[in-house]
C-alpha cells in the first residue's frame, strides 16, 4: 500500500466518523410556543414571594455604630440632668392604673410622650410611647395592644417596611427612633426650661386620618403609590421637627404583620 493509498483510507475514515457523530446528536432549535411554556412552568414550579423590605433601627444597624453612639451620648448628658425623669413623671401621672405599674416594673423607661387609639385595628384602645430607655441610652417607640394586653417595641418586636425607600421624594436621617432622639437633643434648651418637648406640644404625636386631617398636604408630601385613601383611619404620625410640621406616618398591616411608613411630609409651614 503505497502513501496515496493510506491518505484516502484515512480520509474517507474521518469523513464517516463525522456523519455518525452530527447523526446521533442532532441539534434541537427551540420554538418560541415551547421556550414560552418552558417558562411558564419554571415561573409555577418555582414561585417567588414577594417580601416586605424590613427596615433596622439605627441604633442596632452596624453601618450606623458611631453615629448611633455619639447620639447616645448625647442623650446620656439630657438623662444625667434629670430632664428625662422630669418629663417622665409628668406624663406617668395621666396612666390608667394598669400603665403606671407596667413602668414602675421598668424604670428603665422613662416615657416622654404618650398618644392612644386603635393602632392595630381591634376596635381597641391602643397606647403609643415614646420613651428612653436608661440601660441601652436610645429613644424607643413602645406600643400597647390592648386586644392581646401586650408591649411592643417598634424594630424589635414588631418590624417596620418603608414604602417610601423607591419614591423619588423620599428621604430621611435615620429610622424614626434615631430621629426622636435627634430632634430632642437639638430641644435640649426648650426641655430644660419648659420641661416639655416638641411630641408633646399640640399633640404632635398622635394617631389621625391623614386624608382629613388639614396638618398633612398629600399632594406636597411624600406618598406611597396606590396607598388608598379609605385606608388611612388609624396612622401613627410621629413629628421629626420641633419646627416645622414634618412628620412620618406608618400604618399597621395586619395581613402582613409589620408597621409600613407610607407617608412624610418634610417642608416649612
């Protein structure tokens, strides 16, 4: 067999080596009718819940250590001058009996603002609290269920979703404990010599119908999306300025289980 010989064999050998191959592992082009229920099915064999984006209190959110420490000092100069206690027994004085022993048992707390309505919607007399906790040197938001005869502390024991986060009018300095705190260190002259506080004053801290209440301008505030308007009975407004009538407004959401911001309103009168 001479060399011409063996290079066609070969030849010939790869050639049908390549059509056995491209035979057997023929390529399957997809329609687009079979690409569309290929991910119709993925979409109900793997569905995905959309969960509320929970906010974290300033105070315990790691990004936020020194800034959060450098108000607990703050707070700890009002607390040692005994502003704090002042404004605790003054409020302390106009609790039910079942109230005042609830604070006597946590002399931790001293409450700087108090408000009551039907925070989650029982048909019940629910209490809201603004306090300062002594142990942990931090303004905490301290709620009453009446139904359930239970306190809970906003971002801890029951947790709060922004709305507002992807609304191009949203923004804030802190979660609404850190914020309470701020505005009150900056009061600190007022407290000493009226031995009050901006919460306090003209109830500024209060549960409202927002859509009927004329303090609150929808149209210049900052709102959610397709928040309905029937559905704004019962909102917790905190006030975020002594100055100013700037507030943030949350809801409770009972299918859901967590307070949502939905509502701020941040300009000059």
């Amino acid at each position: 067999m001479n060399l011409q010989t063996i290079f066609l064999y070969l030849l010939l050998f790869g050639f049908a080596s390549c059509q056995q191959t491209t035979q057997s592992n023929p390529q399957t082009i997809p329609t687009k009718d079979s690409v569309v229920n290929n991910q119709s099915q993925q979409a109900t064999e793997s569905p995905q819940a959309v969960k509320p984006l929970l906010d974290t209190s300033t105070y315990t959110n790691p990004r936020f250590n020194k800034m959060a420490n450098q108000q607990r000092e703050q707070l700890v100069k009002l607390a040692d001058e005994g502003l704090f206690e002042k404004l605790h027994l003054k409020m302390q004085a106009d609790l039910a009996e079942e109230q005042k022993n609830y604070f006597e048992s946590h002399a931790n707390l001293n409450i700087l603002a108090h408000t009551k309505g039907d925070i989650f919607e029982n048909k019940g007399n629910d209490l809201a609290y603004i306090v300062y906790d002594k142990e942990k040197h931090q303004i905490e938001i301290l709620l009453f269920d009446q139904k359930n005869k239970r306190f809970k502390t906003l971002y801890r024991d029951v947790q709060v979703s922004n709305l507002l986060h992807q609304s191009d009018c949203y923004y804030a300095n802190g979660t609404l404990d850190y914020s309470i705190g701020a505005e009150l260190i900056y009061q600190e002259d007022y407290i000493r010599s009226s031995q009050s506080n901006y919460l306090i004053d003209e109830n500024a801290f209060s549960i409202n119908n927002i859509s009927t209440n004329h303090i609150f301008d929808l149209k210049r505030g900052c709102l959610s999306r397709d928040f309905p308007t029937n559905a704004m009975a019962n909102t917790l407004c905190i006030p975020t300025s002594s100055v100013y009538a700037n507030y943030q407004c949350l809801k409770y959401n009972k299918t859901k289980a967590v307070f949502e911001i939905y509502f701020s309103q941040e300009f000059a009168d």
